[in-house]
C-alpha cells in the first residue's frame, strides 16, 4: 500500500487537471456506484471480477441478484424509485456485508455501516443539505445526576450563534443499539431540521439527542469505555428516566433557552418512544409536546417502580394537560398491537392524543418522516 | 433485508442476555475482529467462504495474504505491534477495497473508508478517548468574506461552555483531498487535545479545523453542492488565504478568544503547510506560532500575486518576530527535498526556525504525531 499511495499522492500533486487520468491509474474502472439516472432509477455497480455471485442487499430491493459485464462489473438497476434516502450494501460469494468501495457515503446502524444514496425530490430534498443557513451540530459532554459526564448531540439552529434570543427545545430519543449519534447521522436531523425552519414549516429549536443507554456514557469509541462493537443494547430499567431532569437543568444552564414547558418537546423512536413515555408521565409539567415513534410501550423492566401504576401516571399527566400527544407507528410494525392496546388505554380514559399510522415496518425510514411531520406541529 | 431485520429487532427485544444467542444467528460465525491479544499482536479476520484470495491491506502490513480456516473465515496475525493507530482493509478475489463488516469503525481518507484499531501504549492512549474531561466538537457555518457560508469544526476545551475564560486558538489546515473533518476523525484531534491538556501537557485552547479548498463550502454532503466523490481536491491559487483574516475575524467575534497573535497559532499538513507558511507571511503580526507539517512549500498556482515575493514577505514576517517556525518531515516524504530548500532559504536568511524531522513519509501517523508535539509547545 504504502507505494501505491505514495505514488498516487505524488501524481496528484502534479494537478487535478489531470485528476480523471489518474483515477484510472488509481481503480482500474472508474466506477460510479451509485448512478442516478434522469428518470431516478439507479444502477449500483462493484467491480469484482472473480465472483461467482453478487447480490445486492437494502432498504428497495430484496435481496436481488446482480449481472456481470465483461470488464468484471456487476451492475444492477431498479426501477425509478420515488424520492427517499436509500440503503445498501452487497453479499458477494456469502461474505454478507460488503460495502461499496465507490460510494463514500456511510451511515452507521447499530454495528454496521451501511452505504446510502438519495433520490431527490421532496421528501428526498429534506433529507439533503440544501441551500438555506445551516444550524450547528455539537458534540458535547454534560455532567448529569449519577456524576458522570455523558455525551450527548445538540443542534442549534442558523441564527443561534450569532443572536441572543432564546429557544425551544426538543429532546430526541433512539432506540436499542442506538446513542446520540443515532439521530444525527441516520437520522437526519441537521438537514430535516434546517430545511423546515428555512422554509418557514418549524420553528427555530435547539434538538438534543441524548443517550439512553446509562450503561454507557457515550456511542462507542468516544469514551474511556473504549471501542466495543456496538450491539443492540439499551435500558429500560428506571435509570435513564431517573437522570432525565438533570439533563434538561444542564441544557437549561448552558443554552439560551426558553426554560417552560410550552416551550419543550420530547420525542424518541423505539425505546426513545418508551422513554417519551415514561419521562413524560414522571414529569408531568416539563413538556407541552410528547411523540412516540415505533413506541416500545410495555417493555419496561419488571418491579422497577418508574413502571409502576401507570394508569395512575397518565392520569396525572393527562390532567395536566399537553398540547399533543403523538402516536406514529407503521402497519408492519412488529410494535404494532401494543400500540393498539395503548390506544385502548388512552381511549378508555378519555385522554386525547394524535394518531399517525403509516405504511412500513420498524425502521429508519419511518422515523425520519416522523420527525418531519412532528417538528412541524410544536411551538406554535 | 426486511425480514431478516424485522425478526432480528424482534428477538432482541426479548432481553439483552440472549445477545450472543441472537449474534450466532444473524452472523453465523460471530466473528472478533480485530482481535488484540495480550502481546498486542493482532488478528483480524474476514468471514468470505467461497474465496479464492484475500489479502489484508494497511499501514502495518504490505499487502499480505490471509489464510483460509476450515469453517471459511480468513485469518492474518501480525507480529506484536507497537501503540499506534492503525488502519487496513481488503482485497477479495479482486475487488480492492473490502470494508472488514466485522469492525464498526471507519475513518475516511478523502475518498475511501477505512476501518481501523487502536493498540493501548502512550501513543495509541493519545489517539483514544480516556477517563478525562472532554472538550465538544461543533461542526458550524461561519460566513466569510467571499460573502458565502462555509464550514468550520471547532474543537472547544472541557470547561470552555460551563466557564467565561478566553482562550488562545490554533487553526488546524488539512491537505488535498480533506476538508473541515479530516482533522476532527482522522487526525484524533478532540482526543489528542482532551488526553494532552488533561495531562497538563497542552494549554487548554480551542482549535479550528477550516476548509481549504475554497471551491467548495463544506466537506461533500454537508452542503447544498451536493454528494460528490470526494477526489485530490485544493485551492493553492491564494483564495484561501484572502479569506482568512475574515475567518479569524470570526472566530473572534463568536467566541471567547484572546484575540491577539500571542495566543494564536495555525498549522497544516501537505497543502495545509502550503496554507500555513502563506497565510503567517502575509498576515505577519496574526500569529505567534507557525507549524508546518510535511508542506507542499513550492506549490502555488503561478501568476498568483500572494505567492510572489516570498522572500521580501519572508522578511517582514521574520522581522516582525513570532515565538516559534516549526517545520516537520518524515524521512521519505516526497515532499522531503522542497522542505530542505526552503530550509536552506530560511537559513541563508538567518531565520530561526525549529525542525523536526521523522521516520516514514507523506502519511496520517505523521501527522498525528506533529499534532500531539506541536500543542505542546504552544502559549506557554
């Protein structure tokens, strides 16, 4: 290797005027994987010259064999697919997760990093940076009530830096095998966020993604707990619901927010659903808005007192009054009938709540068009 | 994919205990890789049953071959490695770059995915994150002089939000290809600055990680111009350095900084040196502190008015004084022999300057290492 980039560094260096030349010194076949055509169908391509088969794995297709060229090229088209951001990645003679060396984009789930593309259009547009200001996204460390530093990610939006005025703010939550990464990067966040409030659909808000895996103070790699391979961990033992006001007192104390609850929102995808609802009943004063996406309703562990008197909670919640309780779930949601039975709960005692049910299953996909429907109805 | 998903989401959310269970069934062989051993050797392996060849490539090795074990998987252990950060893929039946899907973590270097490990020592301990108070890093938007607005990550040291000190700055440049994330992941800089100033080695500073390739506002994806192949990209035709007083400018204006040349430092790798050596000359009462790190001295597009005269600005900047030039090089750098003839000028000149040179050559582990010297030595 050390020769080869050697090599290539010094010819680069000679001028990117001939930078096309070198990329066929570079990758024998300059391919490019993904192409979208004009009339948004794709064609993926590896080159791989010695494989017997190669099937194309994601999020629009099945699973689908792909056909080799005669330089060595598998390639593969779909049919025009409609505006969405779209995963993949290859299986190549059973070696089961091969990412595409041409495609630099990556998005990481849980333990694998997937490559992705995005097929304009409008609900494609915003998940794409476009050309409006852009908020900041943030890394940063917060000191909560057990003593420990934790990582979280915060967006503040175009204008913050430069401004004094104060915020909302909508804490946003990830499922197992999640962490304040999560939202950010699969999830889309910097670009829904700055595309809405651009286009005059959502409100400037600060967006805090937290992690709610107290296992852990932060995604793997950034701590002193080291470079585990991410696994679908989570906890739904009391613990995260325990420090959530300290989180909110630290955003509080080091952002110019707008400390009330009109001014609050919670929302969270899976587990970060069943932690919407749980923090949001403990608390019944500190948010105006709760969203449950994909909501793991029932999961909590058992003889954790959080979890107890539920009925109870509610009761004190809903008499408090909010200004929207939203529920998005997808069809095929394997969450799905507990869902239905949490309705039952909510209808039995008469709470009012927003119901968006949606097609597709327990994914991304649906978590994103959550937020950007969700974001849109808070604060005004 | 969504069924396999969907049943695996499913069993997970049966507990957390049956992980290793549930891993055997969605990876047949849950494979550890890389793997650490105690003598810090390391194994890493690729699970490819139907291979004819694999070979591992990485800075620490020459394009070896693994081996193929009966049940499939293809295995390499090296020889007991010294602490480092390192980095490798694969190359299967031809295709030249295999992501190891075994290993969460990648890095990008301009184009490509790379994924990589630590080995703990007291180098390796400086590139990873330890039980130390953490600084954020903000990827933000900052408009500058061209009247457009660009990106920037800005490292911020722990205690900089929850206090109200001012801090010294270091503008930290990346070399063709990178962009405002080169330093931020590969370069380690929020652990290499955290891990040092926890040690009381570095002086707590903030550090501004700039795009230099003034043709584009943000790394690619992050802005309206799109998802493009990152490629050899730069701009050494003085338009960066025309904008920089305005980024400095800015940088003052949007946070605590000791806005005077005896607490600002820049330095760069490659083009960033370039960058480096021609902004403090023509700025030359901006900064006190000066690194070059493996520089592209001679590179600058012809007929450009700031390269001209280098030796009369030279002379301005030497006589207005600054508190260190540092120059640094590895051995077999290919741009080894321009650094010895600006060397030679500097010295004709009598222009003091410090110099540091290295093993090996035009690479990330060098850069790192200057990063981790260099911060030492500055506003003290």
């Amino acid at each position: 290797m050390k020769s080869r980039l050697f090599a290539l560094v010094t010819m680069l260096f000679l001028g990117i005027a001939t930078l096309s030349a070198q990329q066929n010194l570079w990758r024998k076949e300059p391919l490019k994987s993904p192409e979208i055509h004009a009339d948004m169908s794709v064609t993926i391509r590896l080159y791989a010259p010695n494989a017997e088969s190669v099937t194309l794995v994601g999020d629009f297709v099945d699973n689908v064999a792909m056909v080799r060229n005669e330089e060595g090229v598998w390639e593969y088209t779909t049919a025009p697919l409609a505006s969405e951001l779209y995963c993949y990645w290859f299986n190549v003679d059973g070696i089961d997760h091969v990412n595409d060396p041409a495609n630099s984009y990556v998005m990481r789930d849980v333990g694998s990093q997937m490559n992705y593309f995005i097929i304009p259009g409008e609900r494609g547009d915003l998940y794409a940076a476009q050309n409006v200001p852009h908020g900041t996204m943030a890394k940063v460390w917060a000191e909560v009530s057990d003593g420990r530093e934790r990582r979280m990610t915060i967006y503040t939006p175009a204008g913050y830096e430069s401004g004094k005025g104060r915020y909302p703010v909508l804490y946003l939550l990830h499922g197992m095998g999640g962490d304040e990464d999560a939202w950010a990067a699969t999830g889309r966040v910097a670009e829904i966020m700055d595309n809405l409030i651009a286009a005059g659909k959502a409100e400037p808000m600060i967006v805090v993604m937290t992690n709610g895996c107290t296992q852990h103070v932060s995604a793997p790699g950034f701590s002193h707990e080291g470079m585990w391979r991410p696994y679908m961990s989570g906890s739904m033992d009391g613990s995260f619901e325990a420090m959530f006001p300290s989180i909110v007192e630290w955003v509080d104390g080091h952002y110019r927010t707008k400390a009330k609850r009109a001014y609050r929102a919670i929302a969270g995808l899976s587990m970060g659903g069943f932690h919407s609802m749980q923090i949001s009943k403990e608390y019944p004063t500190m948010f105006d808005y709760v969203g449950l996406y994909s909501a793991a309703i029932f999961r909590g562990k058992e003889g954790v007192a959080t979890y107890d008197n539920l009925e109870e909670k509610l009761d004190r919640q809903f008499n408090e009054g909010m200004k929207l309780y939203w529920i998005a779930i997808g069809k095929d949601d394997f969450l799905y009938d507990e869902n239905v039975r949490f309705r039952e709960l909510l209808d039995s005692m008469g709470y009012p709540y927003t119901y968006r049910e949606s097609e597709g299953g327990h994914v991304w996909r649906n978590w994103r068009i959550y937020l950007g429907e969700y974001a849109q109805m808070l604060f005004k």
